[in-house]
C-alpha cells in the first residue's frame, strides 16, 4: 500500500496545480515544461566525460521487462484478460510463453524484483532501504567482462528501487553495479519544488514556471532519482546536446508522457537508442495503482504497459544495435490477490499469498526464439541464472536455475 502513495502524490501534486495554473498550462503541457527542464538532469555528469559512440558489434544484449506493479493471470494471459493486452498476446505468437512462473518468494515490490535480479530469493526491506542481499546479475556481468558503466542500466517507475543496481557483497557491488535512473521522481521532484518555492502567486506564468524548474535543474544532478557511476570531467557537448534533442522532441511530440511509466518507456528507449547498453533492466508500475480501489485506473495501467511493452519490443525489432541479438524477458514481478475471499477485490492487494499473487507468466523474445509454449513450472529466481548464460557469465551461488527451452533455441 505505501507504494502506491508515489502514484498518490503525483496525483496530488496535479490537484494542487490546478487552482494555480489551469488557466495557463494543461496537465499535459505542464508535464511537458517539467519534462524538458529535466532533459539535461535526467543525463549524468558522466556523459559529458566522453565523446560516445555505441560499441558496434556488442554480442548478445538481455532487457529484462517486469511487467510491473503487480497483476494477475485473471486480466493478462486468462482468455478474458487478454482483450487488456493486444500487444503481449501479438508477440506471444513469436515468443516463447511459459505458462508457470512463480514467485516464491517475499511479496513486495522490491523484494520481488531483487529475487528476479540477483537469482535468489530477497527478504531485504521492502521499500528498498536495503540494496539487495546477494550480487545482481549487473555485478556478475560488468565485473567478468569489464565492461563499463554505460553497459547495465536500471530504468525504473518505483521509486524504491534507487538501490536495486547493486548488491551489499563487499567484493561485488557499486563499482559494478548498474546505473540506476528513476525518471519519474525526477519529473516529481522538480513539479514539488516548483508549488514549494511559489505558494500564492507569481507562477501562472509559464516562462515563470520553465525558469523555477530550470534553477533546481542546475541545482545538481545529485538529486533524487540517479545513482550513477561519476567520472567528473569536462562535459561532451555533443552527447549533451544530442540526447537534450531527442528528449525535447519526445516530450513535445505526441508521445508525451503522462504517466510515471510512460517516462521510464522514454528514457528507456533514448539509453538505447544512445548508448545501447548490453543489460537492462526496465521496471514499469503503474498499475500498483489498483490499491487505491479503482478497477477500471488497474485496467487502464495494464493496457498501457501493454502498450509501452509492444513499443520497447518494436524498438528491439528496429534499432540495429538490438535487432537479432536481444532477449527480451517479460514477467510480472508478482501478481495480485485472488477473489475467492475478498469479495471479488483482490486486486486491491498482493499479500495473501495465494496462487493469484503467486503464479504468473513469462514471455521470452528475439535472437533465435520461435513461437512456443510449456506448462513446466518456472521461477522468478530463473531469470538471472537465464541471462548471466545469454550472456556468457557465471553467477556466484543462486537457486535459480538456467531456463533451458530459452537457452536451448537462443542463436
Ligand atoms: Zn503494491
């Protein structure tokens, strides 16, 4: 339930701005000045420490997608669900569909995604104020094959996941670690110092409000919302200017994102289209928003992750840097209660631990994978061992096991 306030405090914030700038600035044109302010802070100071040009024949890449904030089989994959997810159950038909995925393991948002993350089960705080208990598989790629900081990246809506890049092993962690990017707490924070800094008047001036959200933006970049690798040099103008483009293009165009997750999809996709890195993992969660009680809001956040999962797949699909040698992974990082008991309100949780909070999906995509589907039980655990043998590492000890019908036709 704690989760679900950051969705609240979006929502807040939105309410509060209306008396303030509803005769000035839509939500949506709002969203799109704070978007572009934070273009140039959503870029870390590394960047600029290095003219960039993405490695050119980088073997095989892996991009993890939790099909995020919690949802059940009943809306997905059941035979009445799947009118809520046009583009899933399009690319089921070239994907390989484990019918039987299972989270075993502490059913929040947090421990779920470090279990999938790092091959074992996590009982860690579930909000995140612990880094995950055992190396992820980012510490087991980035430290066996050297490969730099721009090579594994976290892109997540949760704004608990700030430590999710890096287990607490001394011998692995941070310096291993991905990069963590939480885009939406950065839109949030910059709205909230915005309402913070102008309580009465004075801000229903839109070049006002560009210029309060341009002042936190050169404020820092060691806000809320990166955990990054520093290099500290002199900035790259062309790295910076090129990727500011390309954000200013997307916020203003009609893609703008409106949502937490809409954001991550964004950034997601300039990380690749930029710097296209070999492990990602993305994390929507928009749909945690069924615990404050609207159905037809859950239905909603499952459509467009839908929608932003079809549009990442087609990214793939196109980009060269991807195109035929990316796995794509797909899986909800847990499911929600069923409603035996709840009075056909289950979806309003994800605690029972009941097999609708349980048993999930998972969809495995690209570089060799043909159309088909199994009922033999998989786990969440799975998916590190899985990727780390994608992608030629070991992990150290997990319980997880490699997923060998992906393995077996991945080329
Ligand atoms: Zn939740």
């Amino acid at each position: 339930m704690r989760e679900a306030l950051i969705d609240a405090t979006m929502m807040l914030i939105c309410v509060h701005l209306r008396p303030i700038f509803m005769f000035t600035l839509s939500k949506r044109r709002f969203v799109q000045l704070a978007g572009l302010t934070i273009a140039n802070r959503i870029l870390p100071n590394w960047l600029w420490a290095r003219p960039f040009s993405p490695p050119e024949d980088s073997g095989r890449k892996v991009i993890i997608v939790t099909f995020g904030g919690g949802v059940r089989y009943s809306e997905t994959f059941s035979p009445e669900g799947l009118k809520n997810i046009p583009q899933l159950a399009k690319m089921r038909a070239e994907a390989l569909f484990f019918k039987s995925c299972t989270n075993a393991g502490v059913l929040s948002h947090f421990n779920s995604t470090a279990s999938i993350i790092t091959g074992n089960w996590q009982r860690v705080d579930d909000f995140g104020f612990q880094p995950p208990a055992s190396p992820t598989l980012f510490e087991y790629y980035r430290k066996q094959t050297g490969v730099g900081p721009l090579d594994a990246w976290v892109i997540a809506t949760n704004k608990s996941f700030s430590t999710m890049g890096a287990g607490s092993e001394r011998e692995w962690g941070l310096p291993f670690g991905a990069n963590v990017v939480l885009p939406k707490q950065l839109l949030l924070e910059a709205v909230d110092d915005v309402v913070k800094k102008n309580p009465q008047h004075g801000v229903a001036n839109r070049d006002n409000v560009l210029h309060q959200l341009e002042v936190i933006l050169n404020e820092g970049y060691e806000g809320v919302g990166w955990t990054i690798f520093k290099a500290g040099r002199q900035l790259d103008h062309h790295v910076h200017n090129t990727l500011t483009r390309g954000l200013i293009g997307f916020i203003n165009g009609p893609e703008a994102p409106t949502s937490g997750d809409e954001l991550t999809f964004f950034i997601t996709r300039e990380v690749m289209r930029e710097f296209g890195p070999r492990l990602i993992l993305v994390n929507f969660w928009d749909m945690d928003v069924a615990h404050w009680g609207s159905y037809s809001l859950y239905l909603q956040a499952i459509t467009r992750t839908d929608r932003l999962t079809g549009m990442l797949w087609e990214e793939i699909r196109s980009n060269p840097n991807y195109k035929d040698k990316t796995t794509l992974l797909v899986l909800p990082e847990l499911g929600r209660d069923g409603d035996l008991n709840t009075s056909s309100n289950g979806f309003l949780n994800h605690r029972s631990g009941d097999p609708s909070c349980r048993n999930v999906w998972l969809l495995a995509l690209g570089a060799g994978i043909t159309r088909g589907e199994t009922d033999r039980p998989i786990q969440h655990v799975d998916v590190t061992a899985t990727a780390a043998a994608l992608l030629g590492v070991k992990t150290g000890a997990v319980s997880g096991k490699p997923i060998r019908e992906i393995l077996n036709q991945a080329a």
